[in-house]
C-alpha cells in the first residue's frame, strides 16, 4: 500500500451499492451497520459529518468502486487525469441534463417548446462540484496534491470544454455570480413630527 490509502473491498466498511439509475450520484443504499460486541452507544454528536462530508465520501467510495470495476482493474497510485476524464464520461449515461446537439431545431434555446431527442449529459454543475469533492478527498486520503489525478490539466480542460459546450447548446451563460457586497440601508428622512426651526 502506498502512502495514502488505497481503495480495499475487504477492508472497506463504508463500501456502498450505488443507485445511478436516477441520474444523482448521492442515491446509495448503505451496509449494514457493522455487529458490535460492545453495549454502548455511539456519540452521535461526534459521528454526525455535514451533508458535503457525506456526499465527499459517498464520491469517493464511488470512485473507488470504478478503479475495482475497471478491467484491467486500476490501483489509486497508477490512476491518472485520463482515468478520471473516463469515470466523468461513464457518469455522462445517467445525466438528467438535455443538451442540444448543432442539428437539432432547439440548439441554443433555453426553454425548447418541444421534445427532442438529443442526449442526456450530466450538467456541468455536477461534475465541476463531484471534481472538487473527490480533490479535497484524495489529499485528505494521503495523496499529494502535486499527484492528484482529479487537479490534472487534462480535467480542468475537460470540464471548460464541457461547460462552454452546455452553455451554447443550451442557451444559458455561466458566468461567475459576483459577490454581493453587504448594502447599507439609506438613511430614513426625517419624520413629520420633527420641529424645523428656522
């Protein structure tokens, strides 16, 4: 095993049967909580993890279902950015996003009046969050950020390609939202019951 942990079926307590059919990747039917001799119960205000430390784990462990499942299989350490490129191409068949091709009558229109038969991807969204995920995942796993298949430059270019093409297909801009800056309420004017003297 190399510095960081590696993925292991027969050590994995928190391995997990995944639901992609619905297109969201956070569907998972846990296992079954693990036979404990001892009587006492768990703390759950120190197990309790936020909702992103859930679903970065459930990332992970999906991540690490495809590496087992890959053939030839693939250890983490000899995982790359084009492996990563072909876990997002595989989660592309249970998207729930309509993106136009150039022929089809709707490229372009944001709210198409029609059916069509254009694909289903993930949106670019989705895969720009689980990519972040499955970032922090790996470093916090052990791994090098300098050795991060999920920060390769190959990803990043995958993941612009993917969101300039979402966006021309389907007619929407992404643009970084800008920062609202905390507005100062105007001052109120004076009231009517106020004396001017003059």
């Amino acid at each position: 095993m190399n510095s960081f942990q590696e993925f292991d079926s027969s050590s994995n307590s928190d391995s997990t049967v995944i639901n992609l059919s619905a297109g969201n990747t956070s569907n998972f039917t846990p296992p079954p909580p693990p036979s404990s001799s001892s009587s006492s119960p768990p703390s759950s205000a120190s197990t309790t993890l936020s909702r992103y430390e859930n679903q970065k784990r459930r990332d992970w462990n999906t991540f690490g279902q495809y590496l087992r499942n890959h053939r030839p299989p693939l250890s983490l350490s000899r995982c790359s950015g084009a492996h990563v490129l072909e876990f997002l191409r595989y989660l592309d068949q249970f998207g729930k996003t309509k993106v136009h091709t150039h022929l089809c009558p709707f490229f372009g229109h944001p709210n198409p009046p029609a059916p069509c038969p254009c694909p289903l991807r993930q949106a670019w969204g989705s895969l720009d969050a689980l990519i972040g995920r499955l970032r922090a995942a790996f470093e916090e796993n052990g791994g090098k950020p300098e050795a991060n298949p999920f920060g390769a430059r190959a990803v990043r270019l995958y993941l612009r390609e993917v969101r300039d093409s979402q966006a021309k297909a389907r007619g929407i801009s992404y643009e970084k939202k800008k920062r609202k800056r905390p507005q100062h309420p105007p001052p109120l004017p004076p009231s009517n019951n106020a004396k001017i003297v003059i």
